[in-house]
C-alpha cells in the first residue's frame, strides 16, 4: 500500500493511490478506480482532486469517438518515482486509446 503525508481525506487518498498503484500501467479510468476503492462519488472525487493538485496523479478527460460510448472517460494515472507528470498523461492517453481501438475492433452496431 502506497502511504503520502496527505492532508485530506487520508484513507480515501491511499486507497485510489493503491487502487493505481496495483495496475499494470499505473493508470485506470476513473470509474474503475473508484470501484476497486469501493468509495463513494464524493470521497472518491475528493480524493482525486487532491492527489491531482498535489501532482501524485494526472487526470486526464478523454472523449469517446463513437456516440454508442457514453460515460466518464477520465484517465487517472499514478506520477511514479522519478517520472514527470507528462509522462503520466501519456500513459493515460495511451490506455484510453488502446481501449478505444480493442473496443471498435470488437464493436458492430445492429
């Protein structure tokens, strides 16, 4: 488990940064992470938002090209050791396009 000195919602905090910090790329969209943290809209939102203004995470919005693909695209990606945050949204975007592309790889509408 991940432990910052963080001056929020602590255990809330540590949570999506574990939930980030077990995936294989670091990064998850939003909704996934706060389902495996299994917090609340609001705690979770408010612990995403401090662990992006304190830059241990880049949030990143993502919009989907297929109208069928409604929802929350946000990638959250986990700032590790000794990266820049610009490595980190580039990891978040590369995970929403791989996603997009397996998905209409797969995707026929009827």
């Amino acid at each position: 488990m991940v432990t910052q000195p963080m001056t929020g919602p602590s255990r809330a905090v540590n949570m999506v940064l574990t939930a980030l910090s077990d995936s294989v790329e670091g990064t998850l969209f939003a909704p996934q992470a706060r389902a495996l943290t299994g917090l609340d809209d609001r705690t979770f939102e408010a612990a995403v938002a401090e662990l992006d203004e304190c830059g241990q995470i880049v949030v990143e919005r993502h919009h989907a090209p297929d109208p069928h693909l409604q929802g929350d695209w946000r990638s959250l990606s986990l700032v590790r050791p000794g990266k820049r945050r610009a490595q980190a949204a580039a990891a978040g975007r590369a995970h929403f396009d791989r996603w997009v592309r397996e998905f209409l790889q797969q995707h026929r509408c009827t």
